[in-house]
C-alpha cells in the first residue's frame, strides 16, 4: 500500500513538473567559437567557408558540437539565427559518403522549406560528393522512386510523402542514423503528429533525433519524452542577439508622406532600413538584427516622425545603446 501510494505520488509530481519546467540550457552545453576548431571533415569546412559563412552564429557554437556527438538535442532559436545552417552541418558531418544509402532524414512542415534545406545540404556540401533529395507532395512520384533507387545519403522531405516513399520500399531506413524534425512546434501539432509517428516507426531504434524549433510550446516539450533519449537542451534567447556592431542613427521626418522619398535619397548611397518603428522592443532588434549578424557590420537607420522620438529614445534605454540622429556624410563614416 505505501508503495503504491508513493508511487502514485511521484507520477502526480512528474506531471506537475513538466507543466512548470523552464526551457532551458542543459549545463552540459558548451561554446565551440570557430568552424575551424568543431573537429568537421575538411571538404565539409571547405564547403561552409565557400557559402560565405566565416563564424558560427550563438545557435551553432552550441548544437553542432551536440549533435555530431551523437546527442538527441533540442535546439530553440528565433527563426533567421542560423538553425538550418546549424542541423545541416550536423547531418552532413555524420555521412558516410561511401555508403549510398539514406543515413539522416530531416522532416519538414512545408514543401518549400524542405527544397530549401536540400538547398543548403547541397551548398554546404559542395565539396563532399553528397547526394540529396527533396521528398515533397506535389511531384513526380516516378521521379522520386527513381532518384531515390539511385541512392540519396540524406532526404528531406515533407512528412506525407515520405511516409509513401517508405511503405514503397523506395526510401531505405535502415541505415538512417538520424531523424531531424525541423519547425518541430509545427510538426508536431495535430495536423503532423501522427506522420510523423508513422515515420518514426520505421526508422531503426537507434535513431538519433534532432528537434529544431523558434518556439516550444509546453506540450511538444512533453511529447519529446516519448521518442528522444535524455535530449539536451539548448536555447538561445534575445538577450544573446547583439547590438554591437550595429550603427544606428535617426532622421527627422516631418511627415509621414517625406519617408518615402527620403528613403529613395538614402538608396542612392546605402544599403538599409527601420520605414516605421516597430511596435515593440524586441521586434527592434530582431528587425535591425538582421542587418549586423554574424560579426558583419550593419547600419541602421529609423525614420522618426516627432512622435516617434519616445519610442526611440524608451528603446536606447532598453537595449543600452545609442541611436543619433544621421549626420549628413554618413556614407563616410560607414
Ligand atoms: P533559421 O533556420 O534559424 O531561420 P538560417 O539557417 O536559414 O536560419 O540562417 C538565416 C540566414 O543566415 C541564411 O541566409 C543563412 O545563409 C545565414 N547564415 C546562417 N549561418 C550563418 C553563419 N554562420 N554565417 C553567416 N551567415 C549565416
């Protein structure tokens, strides 16, 4: 009886735990600050230097090096912070490009978003001889059997479709090493979550997951108890998108009408833009954000109508930082 009784109150306080467990950084997690020094293969790093990346953005000096180790992990950053480029670089490490057979599968909610991936998989890979599929609805299901007969290292793909290319027997699990589910929050809503259990299924037990998402809602967090392995966890907040480096200035627009024109001037000679400002703080820095990442310096400039100038001044207080009003030799000075 006092056993059950406190077995019973274990599961009561399991549940309760998950509803009020913050998303955070396992302690585990640390910060890898150069491709150079995450030990990739050499035509990988050759192939990630070409696209054009020279560091690893907050996302990647984190999870690469977790997930190449072969964690399941669960990765959480806003979208545009590097997270494709992030599972992309993991998958293509872990290939074994002498074995032409399916070796990671990466699940995606759109039909777009998966031909972008494949994109990206093929860019990165430039030097590395990988064979990539896109697996998506709305295709030629003949062209798909015959591409992946030929023999794809990684497919990704949209759930439905993959799931008929597997009962098919045209896609090949069982040398799947890894499942990555990218936009998770998406996947694993009502409309996805029994494809994607479908899928998983077939995929050998060892399968290492990768949960990719911008946002996790409680209830994902809870599901990924019942097909991830003690996944680590990695998130990356707001307060780790910077400023620095990031020139900020304003100019005085009189009229809602002058922005327009004003902005045609600034085109001439820059590359930019805040049109109005945002309605929020932190739609700030995610918009400006954009422009200085990845160590690049980037300019920004807001148009302020006299209204405006309390909204901006609320954001230099918040974010710390300066926002002066565009002197007219800008282009020098950047
Ligand atoms: P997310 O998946 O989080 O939305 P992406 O991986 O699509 O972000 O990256 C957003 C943009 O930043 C893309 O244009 C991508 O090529 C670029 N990018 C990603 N990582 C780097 C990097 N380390 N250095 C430079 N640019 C990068």
């Amino acid at each position: 009886m006092a056993a059950a009784g406190a077995q019973g109150r274990k599961r009561i306080l399991k549940e309760e735990d998950m509803t009020k467990v913050e998303f955070e950084t396992s302690e585990e997690v640390d910060v890898t600050p150069t491709f150079d020094t995450m030990g990739l293969r050499e035509d990988l790093l050759r192939g990630i230097y070409a696209y054009g990346f020279e560091k690893p953005s907050a996302i990647q000096q984190r999870a690469i090096k977790q997930i190449i180790k072969g964690r399941d992990v669960i990765a959480q950053s806003q979208s545009g912070t590097g997270k494709t480029a992030t599972f992309c670089v993991s998958v293509l490490q872990c290939l074994d490009i002498q074995v032409r057979e399916t070796q990671a599968l990466i699940l995606a909610p759109t039909r777009e978003l998966a031909g972008q991936i494949q994109k990206v998989l093929l860019a990165l890979g430039d030097y590395m001889n990988v064979q990539c599929h896109a697996c998506i609805g709305g295709t030629n299901v003949g062209e798909d059997i015959r591409k992946l007969d030929y023999g794809q290292h990684v497919v990704a793909g949209t759930p439905g479709r993959v799931f008929d290319m597997i009962r098919r027997r045209s896609l090949r699990t069982r040398a799947i090493k890894m499942l990555v589910l990218d936009e998770a929050d998406e996947m694993l809503n009502k409309g996805f979550k029994e494809q994607i259990y479908d899928v998983y299924r077939y995929l050998p037990p060892a399968t290492q997951v990768v949960l990719i998402s911008a946002t996790l809602p409680h209830e994902i967090l809870e599901m990924t108890n019942k097909f991830m392995t003690d996944p680590i966890r990695i998130l990356v907040k707001r307060d780790e998108l910077t400023l620095e480096g990031i020139k900020q200035f304003f100019v005085a627009v009189e009229r809602e009408e002058w922005k327009f024109d004003t902005l045609c001037d600034l085109y001439d000679t820059l590359t930019i833009i805040n049109y109005d400002l945002p309605n929020n703080r932190e739609l700030y820095i995610h918009r400006i954000g954009r422009s200085g990442r990845y160590g690049r310096k980037g300019v920004a400039i807001n148009f302020v109508k006299n209204d405006d100038i309390r909204i901006l001044r609320d954001i230099e207080q918040y974010y710390s930082t300066q926002i002066d009003e565009m002197p007219m030799n800008v282009a020098d000075l950047i």
